[in-house]
C-alpha cells in the first residue's frame, strides 16, 4: 500500500492526498519522500495539470518524520554515519526545491503553482513540506497545531524549517517558533505568519484549487528566490540585524544555559545561512543537522520524552493477566492542596468523584480551589464556561466515609503523618467492602507500614502524585510487601485514565524520586554550609538544565517540611543519624522563622503577594562565604552526580525495576536535566567508566555520599549500558 494517492479533477488540478496505512497519524519515511517525489514530478510534466493540492486523507495532516528513521540515523555514530545523514537529508532537500522551484527547469519555464491543504495538526517535516509550497491554507480548527517542535527533543528542523521560515518571518518573528517550538492554533498561526490563509474545515480544498486557479506567474516565485529580496527584521550585518542577532543570542543563551546543543547549532545555521545563497544555506542547514544526529543528547531525550513514556503510558510494567478496570466513581480523603487537585484531574477525565474532609466547610472549600484552578484556565481561553460546569459537576462534597462503598478507588491525601492516615484507614475500612482499592498519596511514608492500618493490605497501594497535581505529569504507584497485582492494575489503570505517566516502585522511605530529590536539595544546603557562594549554585543548577536551583525548590516545597522530614529520618535512624551541613543550614533557618516561600521569606526574599525578588542577602552573612570559590563546573558535578548515584542506587536496591522507569520519571517529574534523557541514559552517553571516575574523585573531596554504587563499578567493569537490554 502507498501512502500517498494521485488524482485530477475537470479544472486540472492535481490532489495529492496522504493517507499512510496503518497509521492514526502521518509520518514522513524515505519511501513516501519517494512516492510525493514522482507524483509532483508527475503533475509538473503534465501539460493538463494547472498546480497542485498536497493534502491528507486523515483527520490531521502530519504528525512529523517517522520516530524510527530518526533513531537509525542517531545510532549512525560516526563520521560515515554523519556523511550518510548529510546525503539522506540532501535528498530531502532536492525533493523540496523542486516543489519550491515549480518545476522550472530554467528562468524562462512557467512554473505550476503547488498549495499545502492543512487539515489539521501538522507538525516539524509536514510544516517544512508546506513552506516549500507557494501558498499554505489551514482548516480553522481549534484543535490543530501548526509549527516545528523539534527543538523540545534536542533537535531542530533540518529539511529547511530554519531556511525558510526566518526568510519568510525574520530572525525575531521567527525565534518563538523555531527556538521554544510553539505550535500554534491556526488562527494564531495565521496571524504570525506561519499559513497564508484559514479556510472551513470542509472548504479547505476548493479554497486551495480557486487559490490556484486565481493565482498569476509571480505567485510561484518564492520571495528569496526574487531579485532585491531583503529580510525582514534586516540582515545579520545591518545595524538592525545585528541589533537582533545579539539580543536573540543573549537571549537563547540565558533560557538554555548552553546545555541544548541543538540551540547553538540552529543558531550557527541560521546565521551562518543568512549571508549566502539560498542553496547554499540549505547545505549549511544540512550540515549542522547532520552533526545533531550523531550528538548523544537528542536521541536519548527522544528515546526518554518520546519512545519510553509511550511505552509505559500503554501499559509496559502494568500486571498483564489483570483485567483492565473502568474506574467511573472514586472517593478522595482530604480536600488540601493535593486531595482537591487529584479530584480536578480525576473530574476531567469523566470521573464521578466523592470529596471528604473532616467537614463540610473544609471539603467545600477544596471543590472552590478546583473551580478557581478552572477560573484560571478559562481566562487564559483555556476552557470554556461550560466545560467547567460539567467537570464541577462530577465533584460532590461532603464528610465522614458513608457512600464511599461504591467506589472502585479511594485515595487518601491527608496530611503526611502516620497516625491521622492510619485513623483514615481505620475509619474508611469500616465503611467500604473488601473490593474497594485504597490508595495512599504519601511522598515519604512506607506502604507496608501504613498497610497495617488497613483491613485488606492486598488491596492496598501507593500513589505519589506530585504538586501542582494538575500540571505534573508524573505519578508513581508504589508496592507494598502485600499490594496485589490487581491494586496495582487499579492504580495504574486510574493514572492512564487521569493522562499521567505511571511508574511502578517497590516499597521504600521516599520511593524512587524523592530518593533523588532529597539529596540533591541537600547538597544544596550542604554547598551553603561549606561557604559557597549560594548564587553559585543556583547558577549551576540551571546550568546542568535544573528548571530550579536547589534552594529556590527548598523554598517551595517549605523548609518547614524539610525539617519534618529531617526529624522522621533522625528519629528512625536513631544513633545512626548523622548530621552535616545541611542539617546546620537547614535548622537554622528554621529558627530564624525563613521557612520559604509561603511564609514570605526563605533562602530567596519575597516581595508583594510572595513573588521572589532574589536571594537572601543576609545569607552569606549568617553562613560565611569561604575566600576562595570552587570552580562552577564543580558544583555543577556535584549538583548532577549526587542525583544520578541515588538513582543507581534505587535500581541496585530494587526500588526501581526498570530503567526506562528511571529516566522518565527523572524528567518527567522533578525536571532532571532533561537535555540528558535522564540519569541512566546520561550514564550511557557518557560511559559508565568515566562516571565512575567522577564519582571517585568527588567522593574524595567531598564524602562517601559521591561513592560509585557496586552495580555501577559492575558495569563500568564489563563496559555495558544500562539501556543494552531494551
């Protein structure tokens, strides 16, 4: 079967329709790169044909290159693999111009006019196939996206998305689209430019064909393809366009903090191509985005961001001889922050959801949190009235534990202490039967021991949902000695329900992520202990890609919880506790009242309604800052190392049964350095022998807390990767 199909109407325009088999969404492959070739050749030899109407045949028109070319072009290492890359994309290319150029074969020959139908979503090589096009018409749809994402997986366009869409738009205009990947609505991507014209979904072609049949000689000639062309925004060496060059290279720099080669390489691209001909600067293109293939950095954001979150969104370590379960009712115990937003994201999902409280004021008042959070999107044109009456409508409030029998699932959301959750359990025990699935949403407790409060431990799980619950994608349903594969299923089945990434972890004091998280915001308040400067390692932070510093997430989270947690873990540990400068740092800001951003003030200074204005200044002043600073990229080592051996050890430990588990859940849910794919995947690129290296010499400066982990001195041995097996 082919994936795209030729016809000719009585005017004698030619529609090419894509329609790839098998598949709910277009991809580009080299084989349909071939198949679009010879039917635009064909329509272009064709005395009959008038122009030409590339469309789809599916709802939308083009979800991007096939993930699988990508991949294969990405494992091609080396300088042939780049060569390889170079000609490949040169193909690519050459079939574009050609579209671009009309068919002319000489200045002197008529060209064909050729239009881009965009009836839906078109996305990265289907937008660059209809900037090759002379006119560009969308459907209006709300639900459509037009743009070029491929720099949210460390690539950029490489089929001329960078050439043509900074002639079309300039430099400025161009750099929300090309360099944060905005894909707009059509009606925003009218008015910026990115599509010529918007058209009634079922108008879309025959407004396409009376573009055609309408247009005159010029409208085949490409603006850059003109004599006299100018950029808009001006050239680079202008006064103008060096003004903007500037300011957009400072600008990128500072969003990035040069940890996204992609950035730095379509920048080169660009401003490289904007002083040559445009056949040359399509080479240009080619030549950097050839080099990005073989950089490690993309293919493991790809295999992480893309690849492994499928995979375990449809269900790759979910019990597989348990029946899935339709969860249509559930219960929530505790309307705070985290009981009222796992309520929002189960009403969205079309889930009847019961709210209980303690009374009914403090339930009413978590079903108000749910309708502000819903307020806030309807302003940003988000969701309409309507909507948030039909998902207000599915939350019902009340107190006490009646009616609850009738649920599927119960997540309990109290507060994080051992002795209300388990009067919760007791109580709720007493009021549902034993088909009912309770879950915690606990961030640091044991499942085996909350277990104990429960009538049914088999039907018994954690789920750790992370704050704010309705825009973190992560969640991690977590095992107890007892919990049963079906808990499990239920809590999995609830996640996929919700749209959030499950992840599985067997039982442990702070599970997988926290177990990460906790050192890393250690480490930071040790650094401060020692004298450094605390500037110094936020900086640093953002530098490895942290989207905060670890003091500015101590803030957030409260130092007041912090020093809770601290104090669990002292208690439990009893004389084995030992205490550092963290623990120096961090209860003496608790007794200087600074307990974070809630209570207006913490490591940074809060202004009017708690908005951070900058760091403390009398933090350097009550922790005094050592004479001579350590270089960044040190802090930076340790700031990265000390999260990625809490992960190697959560999997030597068996907390973590799966790296893909690891590395989505590292960036997915506390933002690890997302550039890196995640902590194993970052082991991989860079080897597992260099890292350990790292890890002896930090351990050496630094403590024991920096020791290679025995599985990872396993594997720098026998020279394998952590990904080897998938």
């Amino acid at each position: 079967m082919r994936d795209f199909s030729y016809s000719v109407d009585g005017d004698g325009i030619a529609t090419i329709a894509w329609n790839v088999p098998g598949r709910s969404m277009n991809v580009m492959s080299w084989a349909g790169f071939a198949e679009i070739d010879a039917l635009v050749r064909k329509g272009f030899a064709d005395d009959a044909v008038r122009g030409i109407v590339i469309t789809s045949a599916k709802e939308h028109f083009a979800g991007g290159m096939d993930l699988k070319i990508l991949a294969r072009m990405m494992a091609a290492s080396d300088r042939a693999g780049r060569a390889k890359s170079f000609k490949e994309m040169s193909g690519v290319h050459g079939i574009l111009r050609r579209i671009e150029l009309a068919g002319r074969k000489g200045k002197d020959d008529v060209g064909k006019p050729v239009v881009a139908a965009l009836n839906g979503t078109t996305m990265g090589i289907g937008y660059e196939l209809a900037l090759a096009c002379h006119h560009i018409v969308c459907a209006d749809r709300k639900d459509a996206q037009i743009g070029l994402p491929e720099i949210k997986v460390g690539l950029f366009p490489g089929a001329g998305g960078t050439v043509r869409l900074v002639r079309r738009l300039g430099l400025e205009a161009a750099i929300p689209f090309l360099f944060k990947g905005i894909t707009p609505a059509p009606r925003k991507a009218l008015a910026a430019g990115l599509v010529d014209q918007l058209a009634e979904p079922e108008k879309l072609v025959a407004a396409a064909k009376e573009w055609i049949l309408n247009a005159d000689e010029g409208a085949t000639f490409k603006p850059w393809d003109q004599a006299g062309f100018r950029l808009p925004g001006g050239e680079p060496y202008s006064r103008k366009g060096f003004q903007t060059f500037a300011g957009a290279i400072a600008a990128i720099n500072g969003a990035t903090q040069g940890v996204y080669p992609a950035a730095r390489a379509m920048m080169s691209a660009i401003y490289e191509g904007l002083q040559v001909p445009f056949e040359a600067a399509i080479r240009i293109e080619t030549r950097w985005f050839a080099g990005m293939m073989t950089n490690p950095s993309p293919s493991s954001m790809i295999r992480t961001n893309f690849v492994h979150r499928l995979e375990l969104r449809r269900g790759a370590r979910r019990p597989r001889k348990v029946p899935a379960t339709e969860i249509d009712r559930m219960g929530v115990i505790g309307a705070g922050m985290m009981g009222s937003g796992i309520a929002l994201v189960a009403a969205q999902a079309g889930i009847e959801v019961e709210l209980r409280d303690q009374t009914l004021e403090l339930a009413r008042k978590g079903r108000q949190a749910i309708e502000e959070i819903l307020d806030s999107e309807i302003s940003r044109n988000k969701l309409t009235p309507g909507k948030k009456g039909e998902i207000l409508s599915r939350v019902s409030c009340g107190s006490g534990y009646a009616g609850l029998d009738s649920c599927t699932l119960v997540v309990e959301a109290v507060t994080e202490h051992p002795g209300l959750k388990a009067e919760v359990f007791k109580q709720l025990g007493e009021c549902v039967g034993d088909d009912v699935v309770i879950a915690s949403n606990t961030s640091s407790l044991e499942i085996s021991s909350l277990a104990k409060s429960v009538p049914c431990p088999d039907r018994f799980v954690g789920t750790h949902f992370f704050s704010p619950v309705h825009r973190m994608a992560l969640v991690e349903i977590v095992r107890g000695s007892s919990t049963s594969d079906q808990a499990i299923a239920v809590a999995f089945d609830f996640a996929q329900r919700i749209r959030k990434i499950p992840i599985i972890v067997n039982d442990c004091r702070y599970f997988y992520a926290n177990r990460c998280i906790v050192p890393y915001l250690r480490e930071g308040m040790r650094m401060i202990g020692e004298g450094v400067s605390p500037a110094l390692i936020e900086n640093s932070a953002r530098q490895i890609g942290m989207p905060v510093g670890p003091l500015q997430l101590l803030d957030e989270v409260s130092i007041e919880l912090a020093v809770h947690l601290a104090n669990v873990t002292r208690k439990l540990q009893g004389e084995g506790y030992v205490a550092d400068d963290a623990d120096k740092v961090l209860f003496r800001m608790y007794e200087l009242g600074r307990l974070g951003a809630k209570s207006g003030a913490g490591f940074y200074e809060y202004g009017d309604r708690n908005v951070r204005t900058g760091i403390w200044p009398g933090l350097g002043k009550e922790f005094k800052l050592r004479e001579g600073q350590p270089p960044p990229q040190q802090v930076r080592d340790r700031l990265l190392l000390i999260q990625v051996v809490a992960a190697v050890k959560a999997f030597e430990d068996g907390i973590l049964e799966d790296v893909r588990e690891g590395d989505v859940a590292a960036v997915f849910g506390w933002g690890f350095a997302p550039w890196s794919g995640g902590p194993f995947q970052w082991i991989d690129g860079k080897g597992a022998a260099e890292v350990c290296k790292l890890c002896d010499r930090l351990s050496a400066e630094h403590g024991d807390s920096y020791s290679s982990p025995k599985l990872l001195a396993d594997y720098a041995e026998s020279g394998r990767r952590f990904h080897d097996k998938l």
